[in-house]
C-alpha cells in the first residue's frame, strides 16, 4: 500500500510494508520510499528519499500527504522518515517546496 503526492517539481511516496492495499483502505503508519526532483529526474532514476539535504522537503511534503489523506476520508497516519545518507550541501528552500 502507498499514497504519493507530486508538484510541479517533485514527487514524494511513502508505503505501508506489509499491508495489502487490495483488501485494506489505509494504514496508520507509513514510511518515506520516494523522492524524485522531476525536472533534474524526469525519468525518476535517482531516489532522494533519505538524503539528509532533502529533510525539509520530505517533511513539508509528508505534511501535505496528510492533509490531503484526511481531505479524502484518511484518518492522519505517522510517516516514519527513509533512512539517512548524505548526498552534497544542497538546501531546499520553501519556495522549491511549493514549485
């Protein structure tokens, strides 16, 4: 099971292990799988989910999932961050979040 939200820039996914999406509607836990910056990655080949310089992103847009999760009839789940790795000294600023 996993839910996705995407901007103009950026696709984020989390998932539910274990759960079986076609005899369960939701889950209250999931955990970050994705993150694609769509106009470096266009063909989504390099994963960012977990890259340190990305933590902000992914937290701002798990916090959007969760509104739109609840905006559709979704209790608020907890979404566990991907394990972290370090890829440069690249910041994400809140103007790219909503690009």
């Amino acid at each position: 099971m996993s839910r996705a939200i995407r901007t103009h820039r950026w696709k984020y996914a989390v998932t539910a292990p274990g759960i079986d999406g076609r005899s369960v509607l939701g889950s209250d836990a999931y955990t970050e799988s994705h993150l694609y910056d769509l106009h470096v990655d266009p063909h989504e080949l390099n994963n960012l989910v977990g890259s340190e310089a990305h933590r902000d992103l992914c937290d701002g847009l798990g916090t959007r999932l969760v509104a739109r999760m609840v905006q559709a009839g979704e209790a608020a789940p907890t979404i566990s961050p991907a394990p972290s790795f370090r890829v440069g000294q690249s910041h994400v600023t809140e103007l790219e979040l909503l690009m």
